[in-house]
C-alpha cells in the first residue's frame, strides 16, 4: 500500500536522502518502497537542536534516513549520558528509545524521540515555574541574589 503524502505550497519532505520543496501549488504523491520519510515538521537541523532532547531526536533522525544505528551511535550514547544524569526520570522513555533502536525500529524510536522533547519541556517549565516562584518570593521578601539561602 502506498503512503499518500500531501505537501502544502513551499513545504519540504525528505525522501531517504533527497529533500524534496513542492512548488507554488498544493501536491499529492503516493509513495511505495522502503526508503525513509520525513515530512518538514518532522525534520530537526543540526544547528536547531539545542536541548539534550534535541539532540538524542537528531541522533536518531540521522539513523532513519542513513538506515544506519552506527552513523551516529556515539553521539547518541554521549547525549542520553549526560540527560540522564541530568533528569533521571527520563530513564525509561531513553530505555523505550534505545529498545526500539536496537530491534531496528527507527521511525518508532524517532516518535519515542519527540516524546522526550515533550517530557523535556515539561520539566524545564516545571524549573522556570519554580525559579519564578522564588525569585518572587526572594523580592517580596526584600532578599536579594543568594542571601538568605542559607540556613
């Protein structure tokens, strides 16, 4: 069965290797095969990825479209060391990654991937809302930098 993919005037796909910009009209392709697809929303840039999600997500990007879990394996390995010391509860969606990775399934691990961005959001917002809180705190209470941090 064949994917049928829409593209609005302008947007990209990425076809194994070959990135694809329709025209100034809407487009409709079906599509057969085995080669890897990624519509624009999808894509991440190296130079976009910023966050330790990013990252692991890029990581894994570069192993769906090479079809390669190699390519890009020991700066997959270096990322989800370092986010998982930073934010031990991202253990099991890394796990969840990393299972699919292995057995192969790398648009599956590439989704898996996305819900890591997610999770990651939740929490630095979690960190801003706190931070916030006890800045206001901090100023209501006329204290300032890191006095009265202390006990």
């Amino acid at each position: 069965m064949a994917l049928k993919v829409e593209l609005k005037p302008g947007e990209k796909l990425i076809v194994g290797e070959t990135l694809i910009t329709n025209d100034k009209q809407r487009a409709r392709f079906f599509i057969q095969g085995d080669a890897p697809i990624l519509r624009e929303k999808d894509i991440l840039l190296p130079e976009d990825a910023s966050t330790m999600a990013q990252q692991v997500y890029l990581a894994v990007q570069v192993m769906y479209l090479k079809q390669d879990i190699t390519v890009t394996q020991k700066e997959y390995f270096a990322v989800i060391g370092k986010i998982l010391q930073a934010a031990p509860s991202t253990r099991d969606l890394i796990s969840d990654i990393s299972q699919a990775i292995l057995q192969e399934e790398l648009y599956r691990a590439l989704k898996l991937a996305k819900k890591l961005i997610e999770y990651e959001r939740t929490l630095i917002g979690h960190v801003s809302t706190s931070n916030s809180g006890i800045s206001a705190v901090r100023e209501h209470l006329g204290l300032s930098g890191s006095e009265g941090s202390g006990s």
